[in-house]
C-alpha cells in the first residue's frame, strides 16, 4: 500500500478578512493513503483517506481568541478539471479544542456528515485524520480520472481562505488510485483467505481451498462448499442447518416427518401432530394401531390395527364378538394426563359426528398417563352394544375415540379418533351380493329329517360361538353353513359333532 505525502505552508492575510493580526499556519505531512482493508467493501471502489498535521504555536483567528489554536478546518476533493470548485466531496472538522460549529457560528456548506476530519494533539499542534472516503460517492467515473485535494482553513462567520488565493492555488494537491497504489485493480477484490490463490471477490468458496472453482449446478457456489451441489440454490438456505440445502433436503426441519406430508416443513414437530410442533404444557393422547391388536371371525385378518391394509374385521350381528386384546394407548403431550375413558361408536365412516352410534355401556377406563407414557387396556365388544340384534348389517366402522369424556384439555384434539374397518354379518339373511359357499362336510351329513325341532350351535376354531339356531330338519341344518365366511367350524348338532370346511 502505498501513499502521497506532502508539505506546504498556509500563510494567511490579515487585511483580507479581520482587523486581527494571523500567523503563519503551516500544514505539513500531507497523507494521501489507501484506507484500511477492514474498511474496504470486496467488489467496490478503493476507499482513501487523508491526513495532515497542522503546526500551530501562538494562534489568532477570527475572535476566536489568543493562546489556542481554535481554527476549523475543510478538506475538499475535486475533479482536477473543476477550477476554483468546492461542489465536490467536503470533510470538516470542528473547531480545534471545541466541539463541531455551534448555532451561532453555523456550517457555512452543510458538508456530508459521513465524512469528517477529527484531530488530536501533538507535541507542536494537531494531527487531523479523515473517516475513509468513498470517491465514487461524488463522482461516479472513479477510479478513473484525477482529483485534486483542498485543505482550507475557516475563520467563522461563513469566512474561508478563498481558492482564488494565488499561494493556495499553488498548493493544490493533484492525486489518482494509480498514484496511491499502481498495483491495486480497479476494485477492491479482498483477501486470500484459503490460500487458493483467487480472491474472495472471484472465488466461488472464498473460505475453502478450491482453485479449481467447480461449479456444477452454476449457481455461483463452488462444489466443495454448497450444501447442494446439484441443485441450483446461490443463497444457500438451510433451514434445520443440518448442511443439506432446504432445495435438496426432503425433510427440512429435521423433525423425522418427510416435507411431502410435513403440515410445517420448516418447523419442527412430531408425526402424530403431522409434523407440526405440540405446544408446551398440555397432555395429548392417542391410540398407536401398530401396537392395538383385534380378533374377530376373520381369519386372515392380520391381529394388528396398523397392519390390517384392505381387510375388515368380521362379526355375526346376531351374537358376534370384537376382541380389543390390545389398546395401545400414548400420551405424546408435554404434561400428566388426567385419568379418562374410551368410547365406542359404530360410523358409516372415519369421523366421528352426531349420526353415529354410541354403545350402549361399554366403555374403557384410562388411568394418568405420564407425558411421553403409555397405558394398555382392552375391551370385548359385542354386536349388540350398538343396537338390537341384527340390527347392522354390511361394510361399517367402529371408532374407538379416546378422552371421549373431555377430561383432558390437549394440545392436539384431533388425533382422539381410530377407527376399526368391520363387517356385520347377518348368517340368516339372503342378498344377491353373497357368495355362493362350497361346502364339504369331513362326516357324512345323512338326509334323513326330524321332526321335532332342535338346537345346532356353531363355533368357530378358536373356540368362540357365532351360530346357535333352533332346525327342524337336516336340510335347514345343511342350509346354516351356506352363510357362514371362509374357514374351519365345529357343529354342535342334535346327536353329533362333526367339521366343516368352508371354502
């Protein structure tokens, strides 16, 4: 870096503007230097400043008073072409030992109070330093071109040492960047700061060595500092800063729940709020299907809730039973829960509203829960809990709806509600919709008829009865097992037992 320095002396005429007598003001040590690059913006202009020193003994100046040297002092910087000008950038400086100019002696050029000259003392005067000074500010062709720099003096009362003063004139000093610094470009292109040989305003990875400067999405960003390298993002935008790009990161709040079905992608939230954060301080409960666990006449039916896929559990409306051998039930609220219970309804749908069925008593008791706890239950529900018997029939759902009773006040309201995909069916009904059954009986069934009536019971293989009907013959007999869904089942009848095959 380098500078201009130059020395020249301020001699100052009475008879010009006082009655009083003025000393010589000599200013020596003029500096013209490169400000510095902490100061410097990367990609703009270089930025100057100036300093000088004014040797001041025994001073008089406009009233001001004898014995100290109160002079203010302008520094102006011109194009060199504007003769006698001072329109061009103005720095100024207070009185020398008093504070900037007060009302009764006003600014006389309203200068840009960005750029000001501050002074301390020195063994014989006072040194003045410049705030670092933008030329483009003034004059838009910089760093082209040359400037001339003015020093005046002010005595008050709107008064300064005129430019048309011959010796002043002669002490204009004419300067350029390329006078200042011959090897600077024409911008400031900052620092090497990883060693790569480029500068930080070239180099796609000003932090992190790469002189090779891949950049394979063109986005501005070297390979070895975008967080996503194939994907065009030049702000960089990393939402959970987990050094992924939210352009390229499926999961932005780094929360476990993808942003495809993430209801607030940039906030962080468990999946039984969808993504969402929970508020702070309340319980809030709900059933895991994967770990609730049903039996019914379905066979096939996988026992967990979460597994079930397409199938639907079976049950005889007559006298058919729903086995809950497992609830699951999870507090994921932040707070204690209350102790509740679990309410059952039968619903031509998943959600819960004024036209579903309520059962008839059965309902299950929760104890407290402890945020992040959970508690088992089970329950067996019976068709006609819902109703007399028979009274469902075909595809329906029964909801299992937790805190039913509104004991707890939660964070989430809207995760109370699992449902359970049934079908009721009817074994003494006729519809053009079911399927004729192929049955193969492993005893011989002989067709002889009885005449009085009598009862047949059927069950299926693990033990639980779905058919008991009053028969009067071999026939009906054969008939019941024409409803009955696909499996194995042991019949009770008048003088035998014997399997059936249903296939």
């Amino acid at each position: 870096m380098k500078s201009l320095i130059f020395k020249f002396f301020l001699l100052v005429s009475l008879f010009s503007f006082s009655q009083n007598d003025y000393d010589f003001m000599p200013i020596e040590n003029v500096n013209i230097l490169l400000e510095d690059n902490i100061n410097q913006t990367i990609g703009e202009p270089y930025k100057i400043k100036i300093e000088f020193d004014l040797i001041a003994d025994d001073i008089q100046l406009g009233g001001y008073g004898t014995g100290v040297a109160r002079a203010g002092w302008y520094a102006f910087i011109r194009e060199t072409a504007s003769v006698n000008s001072t329109t061009g950038i103005m720095l100024r400086s207070p009185i020398v030992g008093a504070n900037v100019f007060q009302s009764a002696d006003p600014d006389p050029i309203n200068g840009d109070p960005r750029f000001v000259l501050s002074s301390i003392p020195i063994s014989n005067g006072f040194r003045f330093t410049s705030t670092p000074i933008q030329i483009k500010d003034g004059y838009s062709n910089y760093p082209l071109g040359n400037y001339d720099l003015i020093i005046l003096p002010y005595y008050g009362g709107a008064v300064f040492l005129p430019l048309s003063n011959n010796y002043l004139e002669s002490n204009i000093i004419t300067f350029s960047l390329n006078s200042i610094c011959p090897t600077c470009p024409v911008v400031y292109e900052g620092h090497d700061n990883d060693n790569d040989g480029i500068f930080e305003l070239n180099d796609n990875c000003p932090n992190t060595y790469n002189p090779d400067q891949l950049d394979d999405d063109n986005d501005g960003i070297g390979n070895v500092c975008d967080n996503c390298p194939l994907n065009s993002n030049s702000n960089q935008a990393d939402n959970d800063n987990d050094g992924i790009g939210d352009i390229c990161d499926t999961d932005d709040d780094n929360d476990g729940v993808f942003d495809s079905s993430d209801n607030c992608p940039k906030e962080a939230g468990p999946s039984s709020n969808n993504g969402c954060p929970i508020p702070v301080g309340n319980p809030d409960l709900t059933i895991d299907s994967s770990q609730t666990f049903i039996f019914s006449d379905c066979f096939d039916c996988s026992p967990a809730l979460g597994s079930l896929g397409s199938k639907r559990h079976q049950i005889n409306n007559q006298s058919g039973i729903l086995t809950l051998s497992q609830i699951y039930v999870k507090n994921i609220g932040n707070s204690n829960s209350n102790s509740t219970n679990i309410q059952y309804y039968v619903s031509l749908n998943t959600t819960l509203d004024t036209s579903d069925f309520k059962s008839n008593g059965s309902s299950t008791d929760i104890n407290s829960i402890n945020s992040g706890g959970y508690s088992i239950v089970s329950q067996s529900l019976f068709a006609t809990n819902f109703g007399t018997s028979g009274y469902f029939n075909g595809n329906w759902y029964i909801l299992m709806v937790v805190d039913d009773s509104k004991t707890n006040t939660e964070s989430n309201e809207n995760n109370n509600v699992t449902a359970i995909p049934v079908t009721f069916i009817n074994p003494f009904g006729k519809s053009e919709s079911i399927k004729t059954q192929n049955v193969s009986l492993t005893t011989k069934v002989e067709a002889e008829e009885f005449i009085d009536s009598y009862s047949i019971d059927i069950y299926n293989f693990q033990g639980q009865k779905v058919l008991s009907k009053e028969v009067t013959s071999k026939e009906e007999e054969n008939k019941l097992t024409q409803f009955l869904s696909s499996g194995l089942y042991i019949i009770k009848s008048k003088d035998r037992t014997y399997k059936v095959s249903i296939k």
